[in-house]
C-alpha cells in the first residue's frame, strides 16, 4: 500500500506547480493534470532507454574495481611513503571492507532469498507491478483534486482552531514540498553536471559515477564528499592530470550548486543552520541508518513548524511573554559616560 502512495506524493510535490501554473493559464485543472502525467511518461519513457548504457557502465566499474583499486594503491604508493601511508592504507582497507561486506549482505541475501522462496519473488514482483499502475492513478487525483484537501479538512475542526490548525497544515506541506523539490531538482542538476564534466575530460565510468552523485547529494554535505571518492581513486590511476582535471569539475560543480541553483530552488524557507544539519545527520545515521540520513531534515523541519506553532498558541494564552515596558525602561544596555 505505501509504495505506490510514496512514489505517487514524490511525483506529487515534484509537479504541482506546473499544473498551477497550467491552471493559471485558463486550463481545467483536470486537463492540466493529464498533460503533467503525459509528460511524466514521455520523460521516464526516455529515461529507460539509457538504463541498459548506465546498467553496462555501472558492471564494468563493479567488474574492473579489483584492478583499479590495486592500481590505485601502487600510484598513492609510489607517491607516499613510510608509516603515514601504512596507517592511511588501515583505514581504507577497514573501509573497504565494510562496504564489501554491505555489499555482499545486501545482494547475496536478497537473492538468496528470492531464489530459496518462489513466492516471495511472485510477491515483490507483484508490489511492483501494482505500484506502477496505480502510483500513477493516484497521482492524477492528487494533482488534480489535492488543493481541495485543506478546506475538506477544515469542516472537521472546530470553528475556534480551524485558522490556526490550516495554518499548521500549510507551513507543513510548504516545508515537505520545498525539501523534495528542491533535493530532487538539485541531485538532477548536480548528476547533469558531473555526467558533462566527466565526460567531457574523458573520465573512465564518469557517466555511472556522475549519476550515483546526484544520488549521493540527496544527503546534505556528506553526499558531495562521498560522491568524489570514486572519481578521485579513478582519477589518480589514470595519472596527475586527471586529478587536476576532476578536481577542477568538482570545484566548478560546488560553486554553481552553492551559488545558483540551491539558492534558487530550495530558498529560504528550508534555513537549517549547518551545524544543526550536521548533529541531525549524525545522529540518524547512528540510530536509524541510510533511511535516517535521508529523512531526518524534512521530519525535523516538520516538527520545527509544529513547535512553532505550539510556543506561538502558548506565548498568546500563557501570559508570560507579555512586553512590560516599564521594567525594560529600568534596563540601560548602551554604556552612557559618567554611569
């Protein structure tokens, strides 16, 4: 039941405002969001026909990584000497190790899994199956009837909470719907501009290491550095050059991102101070893992809003947070010569 729901809301607040602004047009909104949806087919239908290229490059990188990684150790050797590179050369191994051994749990098991169990394979076939037939049913009445939803909501409620309590809905959706825009627009820019980049200075598997960047830069800061350490081992088994080369790419891509398009697209109303970013991102992972990562900013602005709302309802009844003007007449915080 949830995949399709989830697909269809990511689609959902990814495209509304087009059908708005359709609507705004002069457009039925029911004919708007049939035209949404036909272009949705029309762009995913694109996408699929450059899955088997990605597919090909992703199994020759997974393929050839041994070779690469045993020239990349020999290069950083030849360069590094002594202690220092015994101790970094640990690290890496250790990590290494643990992403092979992730690897290794989260395919073999799953298929193991699937090929010990016919059922569980009829099974998740047919989730997926139903979600993308009815994933696409449901985002068509959330385009077209979603704006209603408020206001049926609003008959529930009593009279003396019904503004406040609408209020409370629409910051929520406005920091939901900013967040997964704005990641998604900005993880497709970023993977758009690595894939060219890449490209462009001839990067071996730049276009599967460009696209698993903008997958990456849905986690805030974190993403972006994990999103260079392939390239870079590539780049320095292919020599100095190419180092300078993808370092380059990356600066070019951090700036514009930085200074263009997040400003754009994600604003203002997404203001997280970093270092609270940071705690957040630390803290989920250590609790809940990938999926925390992913989701601990939009829950966090959520209950941000909700506390919000919560401190302004009770500065207004408490009567605590009254201005006393004259108590603050008896406070004198410039420093004035002679006192």
């Amino acid at each position: 039941v949830s995949l399709p729901i989830v697909v269809a809301a990511i689609f959902y607040y990814l495209t509304v405002p087009l059908v708005n602004q359709i609507e705004k047009k002069g457009l039925n909104r029911t004919w708007g969001s049939a035209i949404v949806l036909l272009l949705i087919a029309v762009v995913v239908t694109g996408l699929l026909a450059l899955i088997p290229t990605v597919v090909d490059e992703g199994r020759n990188l997974i393929d050839n990584w041994d070779t690469i990684w045993a020239n990349y150790q020999n290069r950083l050797q030849s360069f590094i000497h002594g202690d220092w590179y015994d101790q970094v050369d640990l690290v890496l191994q250790s990590i290494m190790a643990n992403i092979q051994d992730l690897s290794s749990f989260n395919w073999e098991s799953i298929a193991n899994s699937a090929i010990a169990s016919v059922s569980s394979i009829v099974g998740t076939v047919t989730r997926v199956t139903v979600a993308l037939f009815t994933a696409p049913i449901i985002l068509y009445y959330m385009l077209r009837d979603g704006h209603k939803m408020p206001a049926y909501l609003a008959e529930f409620l009593p009279i003396k909470i019904r503004k406040s309590t609408l209020n409370l809905i629409s910051d929520m959706n406005l920091q939901i719907s900013q967040y997964i825009r704005g990641q998604i627009i900005v993880a497709i820019a970023v993977a758009i501009m690595f894939v060219l980049g890449y490209s462009i200075v001839g990067l071996p598997y730049g276009v599967i290491i460009g696209i698993a960047a903008g997958f990456l830069n849905v986690i805030p800061y974190i993403g972006s550095f994990l999103a260079m350490i392939p390239a870079v081992i590539v780049a320095i088994v292919i020599g100095p050059m190419m180092i300078v080369k993808v370092l380059v790419i990356f600066a070019i891509e951090q700036t514009i991102e930085s200074r263009v398009i997040s400003p754009q697209v994600l604003g203002s109303n997404m203001a997280i101070h970093p270092v609270t970013i940071m705690l957040l991102l630390i803290s989920a992972g250590s609790i809940f893992g990938v999926v925390g990562v992913v989701f601990v900013i939009p829950i966090y602005a959520v209950i941000k809003v909700i506390l919000k709302h919560f401190f302004s309802w009770y500065t207004r009844v408490s009567g605590l947070y009254a201005e006393d003007e004259s108590i603050l007449d008896d406070f004198n915080f410039e420093e004035t010569p002679g006192k």
